[in-house]
C-alpha cells in the first residue's frame, strides 16, 4: 500500500539508495585493489563498463523514485513533458559534447568546457518534472560525493585503478590539479548531469504504467511544509 498522500521526505527517499550506491562503490574498489575479473571490475580508464559499477544503478532508482513519487501525489505535470525534457536534455548534452571535443581545444579546455556544459543538459531535465529532478539531483551528490573522495585517495595512494585515469593524452600534473580535472568536477557536474538525465528519463517512461495520484507535498526531512510546483 502506498504512503498516504501528505508529504515526501526527500531524505528517506534516498536514504536506502545512497547506501546501496556506496556499498556498490566499495565493492568495486575492492574488487579492482585485488584483481578480480576486469569483466566486472575493468581498472581501464573511464571503467570500461564494468557490470560491478553505480552507473548501472541510476536507471533502476530513477524508475524506483518516480514511481514512489507519484504513489504519494507528486508526479509530473504531464508524463510527455517529464519525458520530452528528459529526452532533450540527452540530446543537448550529447550535441555540446561532440561539438566540444570537435574544437580540438587543448584537453584541459576540452575536459572543462565539456564538463560544464552538461549543467545545462541537467537544466533541462529537471524542468520537465522539478519533483523527480530535486529528488534524482540530491542522490547524484549522495553517490557522487564518495567517489570524488575515494579519487583523491586512490590518486594519491596510485592503486592503479580506474579511479585514477584520466583519458587518453592528458598531461602529467600534480595531485591536486589532476583530481580537479578528472575527479572532484567531473563527478559534480557530468555525473550528476547523468543522474538527473537517465533519472529522469526511465522514471518518466515508467510512469507510462502507472495510475496518477492526486498531487501532494514534497519537503526535505525536517524541514517546514514547503509545497513543490510542478514547474518551479
């Protein structure tokens, strides 16, 4: 039975997928430290798509978020918007990008310009359905957060895991810099981005099968009763 229509805390929403995200972080970090199959635990840059990996977990919450949310009266304004912006947003970012890295920008200009231009792609999605946007947006940082953390340690300990590789032809720089350019930004913008996008995208698709509910509430844990818009 669904949660009486009233109001959603955000923090218990994804309180359970931010631990599930994690534990699957350090699964993968053990995983890698000691060599176990690259099919699950490729070390090669970027994370050669790996089967172990919290990639793979946004769709699943993105679907599981928006199906609670709109069990409890806080679903899109209109499916077609939530999943037109979602789709929009995929292909902004992936049109900026090509045309970014098309520059043939120094790598760094290149790695900043690209990583920056996804907030924009975030933008988007978010209007479609501002509920599943604010929701999809706090569990990024929640997943996020813990591996740009876990970068700056494996860089500075050189494990020799994915977590510390930068793409092909990026130059030798110290610790800090590195972990900038291709950790702390990268997770606080393009993977982010990437959260809200698919998010908001299979949740959107997902509500193609579900009945609407009357619209409610959404607040953060302990916070005072704030109504959400559906175009905030």
């Amino acid at each position: 039975m669904s949660e009486p229509v009233a109001r959603l805390s955000i923090r218990r929403l994804v309180v359970v997928p931010a631990v599930i995200t994690l534990a699957v972080t350090l699964l993968r970090l053990v995983g890698e430290l000691q060599h176990w199959s690259p099919k699950f635990f490729s070390r090669e840059g970027g994370g050669a798509f790996a089967i172990v990996g919290i990639v793979w977990l946004v769709p699943i919450f993105g679907i599981y978020f928006a199906i609670r949310l709109n069990q409890t009266g806080h679903g899109p304004a209109s499916r077609g918007r939530a999943i037109g912006f979602a789709l929009a947003a995929l292909v902004v970012g992936i049109g900026l990008s090509m045309v970014i890295f098309k520059l043939s920008m120094p790598i760094v200009a290149t790695i900043v310009s690209a990583n920056l231009a996804m907030l924009l792609a975030l933008w988007i999605a978010y209007r479609g359905w501002p509920a599943l946007g604010k929701v999809e947006l706090i569990y990024g940082l929640a997943a996020r957060i813990p591996v740009a953390i876990l970068m700056f340690v494996a860089m500075a300990a050189n494990w020799g895991t994915h977590y510390e590789q930068g793409p092909p032809g990026f130059p030798q720089m110290g610790l800090v810099s590195k972990w900038f350019l291709i950790g702390l930004m990268p997770q606080l913008t393009l993977w982010i981005a990437f959260t809200v996008i698919v998010g908001s995208l299979f949740g959107g698709l997902a509500l193609l099968f579900q009945k609407r509910q009357p619209v409610s509430e959404l607040r953060p844990q302990g916070s005072a009763p704030k109504g959400i818009g559906a175009h905030s």
